[in-house]
C-alpha cells in the first residue's frame, strides 16, 4: 500500500506542508528548506518518506552528529495513520542510525502530545527524567 524511500531535496515542499499540518510538529526557525537540505546533505539517506504513488504520505527527519541519533518530525497523513507508516518510517531510519555505529537515539516530544507520546512509548522509547532539554536562539 505505501513505499519507504530516503527522503530527498526535492519531497522537502511536502514534507514541510505535512509537518505543519500535523498536530504535535513545531516548525520553527531552524526549518527552512535550506537548512533542511543542508541536514539531508550531512546525513545522506537516513531520514525517510511514505509514499502512495507519488504522493508523499508520511516523513521523518533523522541524522546523526556522530555520537547520538536524532528523529524529528515525524508524520502521517490523518488517512494513512495507524496502518504502520510511523512505525515502518521510524524503523527504517533507527536501523540505518545503528548501521553508522550508533547505539543511542534521542527525540524531542512536545509535552501536550499525549498521542505522540503514546506512539514513542509503544516502540521502547523512554521519558529522560535526568534531562531537560534546553535551547538558545543564535
């Protein structure tokens, strides 16, 4: 019903339209396709794009900076969700994560995402209590 492929330059236009409709995403600043391209071109092939035909139906933004795994942005279009695109799109892009030799992966949930959240927690993924995430605009 869906095919996975790494996502490319070229789906970012509807990757970023499907992550801005979706609940529980937060597009911001550091989002622009320039900057989205630039992730892709550090890390080439790993994050990944559901496809029926050629539409896009789900994405997933994944790198790594050598140490840690990151996942952002996951989404499923409203039609195609629980049918296994999340899972299948957030399990291709940790298989090639451990593939660089990575053993850790992080992600960021937004606290009133309670449906993300279950989502994660259903795949293994815990809540850090030891941590807090922190940020500064540059």
């Amino acid at each position: 019903m869906f095919t996975i492929h790494p996502l490319e330059v070229q789906d970012l236009p509807a990757a970023l339209e499907l992550w801005r409709r979706a609940e529980g995403v937060e597009i911001a600043e550091g989002d622009s396709p320039e900057a989205l391209a630039r992730y892709l071109a550090r890390n080439p092939g790993i994050s990944q794009a559901a496809f029926v035909g050629d539409s896009l139906v789900g994405a997933v933004l994944a790198g790594h900076d050598g140490r840690r795994g990151f996942l952002y942005h996951l989404a499923v279009e409203p039609r195609f969700q629980n049918i296994g695109v999340g899972r299948a799109l957030v399990e291709r892009a940790v298989t090639l994560l451990e593939a660089q030799g990575l053993r850790r992966a992080l992600i960021l949930v937004a606290h009133n995402n309670d449906s993300g959240a279950d989502f994660w927690s259903r795949r293994g993924w815990e809540d850090m209590d030891f941590a807090r995430p922190m940020g500064r605009d540059l």
